[in-house]
C-alpha cells in the first residue's frame, strides 16, 4: 500500500486530508504540520507520494520542495489556490520537481474539500510511481538571461501558415514544455499550439514564463488570433482551444469547454479541429506526458490520415499514460525521450 506524507499547517485541513485518503483505503498516511517536520519524516515514514502546501511556515513550500528534490526525490502534488499570484508560485513548484496540483479549498474547509475529494485522490494516486525530475538544461538557460531570449525573437510576420504543430499535455507537462520549448528555434516555419490541462488562472502567467526562456513569441489564447509563424499558442485553462478558419484564413480560438470530454482544453478536440481545416500531412502531433488518453485517439488518427505523431518515451515522461495509449494504439510515427523532440520537429520541418 503505498504512504501518503500530507504537509499542511492548519490542523483541521490535515484531519480532513488524512481523512478523505484513508477511506479510500488505499494509502497508509501520516501527516506534518511543516516543512522541517516533513523532512524529519522522511527517512522515518519513508512516503511514496507528498502532498505539500504553498504556504507553510519555518520553511515555505517551494523550499521544503526543493530540499527533498535534493535529499530524497519522490512524486509531491502541491496544493495551491487558485490565484495569478499562486499560479506563478506554483508553475516555479513544477520545475522544482513536482508532479502535479490541486486547488487548495477555501471558505468552509469540511464543504468545500468533500467536492474536490475525488480530483485529490485521482491526482495523488495518479501521482504514485510517477518520476519526478528537473528540466534539462533550464537553469542555465535562464541565467543566460532574458536580453539574450528577447534578442532571438522571431519577427511576427503576416505569412500564409503551412502546417501546424499540436501538442497535447497534462501531468508533468510544465516543465517537460519547459525543457522542449526552448530548444525551437525561432526560425521554425510552422506555429505549435498546445493543450496543457490547466485552470484557467494557470495558464496566463504560464504564458509569460515561457515566452521569457524561447526563441519564439509564446501568447496564451483567450480569444480569436491568426495563426501565424513564430508563435507557440497556449490554450487558456478551464476552456478548448481549437483551429478554425475567420474571414478566410487560420485562426486559433478559445472556446467553451465541451462537457462530454474530460479533461481541458481537450487535445481530442484540438487535433480534429485542425484536421477539420488543414490537410494530414500538415499536421504533426506530439503527445506527451500525463495520466489518461486524452489525444490519443485523434492522433491516432492523424497519422492513419498521413499525418506524423510522435509519443514521448516512458523514459522521460512523468506519467506515462496518454503517450502510452497512442503507441498503443500505433498511432505513434515516432517514440523518443524529451530531449530529442525538439531536434525531431526541426528535422521534419527543415
């Protein structure tokens, strides 16, 4: 049975934490009320899966983080509210080394964690064996500083789009983009558009964090814009995003989410509404990490139609689930680790 540590400092969230994941009976759990008490217990309870507040005290979160990235990595889920403010805390938490996050529930405590009981347990479980890890090569990146990213740009121009690259993600997914990104080049002929799931406050300030480390302008789609070389297009969370055609050119949108898919923006709905209004051989789709199927069928179908798709290997993915259903599917052109996405994309389209 695997352990859950659950890190929180108010008294009546860790009751009800450790409540609501012994009733699944399917974790052994102790609690922590700090970060120092959680790195005390992690030799002693020995977790396989942590889920960690942003804001504890004597040592705060994304220092607690970072100490058992060093001392002795294994799988956390942050717990965050959802604010732009926590947003940008909580996508520096991803990078750190955590697999995922949940909303940290507000107002009555006892209401309020009871309606997001079943996304917690899906998470934290889906979180178990997961590989935490770093981004390649980002730190150094960064500190090349942002006038060397600014000075690649790519020149936004007004030309006829060719092709498309879509990518779909979810779990694990900010910093694998974060380590796949920024190694295009801001001279790639073809626009990228992404469905990271997220909500909808993420996905923003998400945005702003990758357009300061890549060559190419990165925007998040919140409304109709052209689709258009040198961008990389963010869906906005909480909704899809899709292709469609305006006033006779491509354009991406941010639409409602459809209720009859589960996860979002829904890379399903992504990759048919680029084949709705581009050809196959057009289209490249890349899946990559994250717990569910969510892409794997369209994109399956993509390369039936002619299209390329590559899937992440299990040995770079975080969670090894919608990669996994597209190759099961065989609807996997390619399979390579993270690192190698990049160059493969670049190589396609030169």
């Amino acid at each position: 049975m695997p352990k859950l540590l659950i890190v929180d400092d108010s008294a009546l969230m860790r009751k009800h934490l450790r409540m609501i994941f012994e009733e699944t009976g399917q974790f052994e759990v102790q609690t922590a009320r700090n970060g120092r008490d959680a790195l005390d217990q992690l030799g002693r309870f020995e977790p396989d899966v942590i889920t960690l507040d942003i804001n504890i005290p004597e040592m705060d979160g994304l220092t607690c983080l970072g100490e058992i990235m060093t001392v002795s990595p294994r799988p956390v889920v942050m717990i965050s509210s959802l604010t732009s403010e926590s947003a940008a805390v909580t996508l520096e938490a991803m990078q750190l080394g955590a697999v995922d996050y949940v909303e940290k529930p507000g107002g009555t405590v006892s209401l309020n964690i009871a309606e997001a009981r079943d996304e917690m347990v899906q998470k934290v479980r889906g979180a178990v064996g997961a590989k935490p890890r770093r981004a390649r090569g980002l730190v150094d990146r960064v500190r090349r500083g942002h006038t060397e990213i600014v000075s690649r740009k790519a020149p936004q121009p007004a030309t006829r789009v060719n092709g498309c690259v879509l990518i779909g993600v979810s779990t694990g997914g900010p910093r694998t983009l974060e380590e796949i990104l920024p190694e295009l080049p801001g001279t790639l002929p073809w626009p990228v558009v992404i469905a990271q799931h997220m909500p909808g406050p993420f996905t923003g300030p998400f945005a702003q964090r990758l357009d300061r480390i890549c060559a190419l302008k990165v925007v998040e789609v919140a409304g109709p814009m052209p689709l258009a070389t040198g961008h990389i297009y963010i869906g906005r969370g909480d909704a899809d995003v899709v292709i469609e055609r305006k006033l006779g050119r491509l354009a991406v949108n941010s639409v409602p989410s459809d209720p009859s898919l589960r996860w979002h923006p829904s890379v399903d709905r992504l990759v048919r509404s680029a084949r709705d209004h581009m050809p196959a051989d057009a289209l490249i789709g890349v899946e990559l990490t994250g717990m569910g199927d969510d892409g794997a069928a369209a994109m399956a179908e993509l390369k039936e139609a002619g299209g390329r798709t590559v899937a992440e290997s299990e040995s770079s993915a975080v969670v090894f689930g919608m990669p996994a259903e597209l190759i099961r599917l065989g609807g996997a052109t390619l399979t390579l680790p993270a690192r190698t996405i990049p160059g493969q994309l670049v190589s396609w389209l030169s």
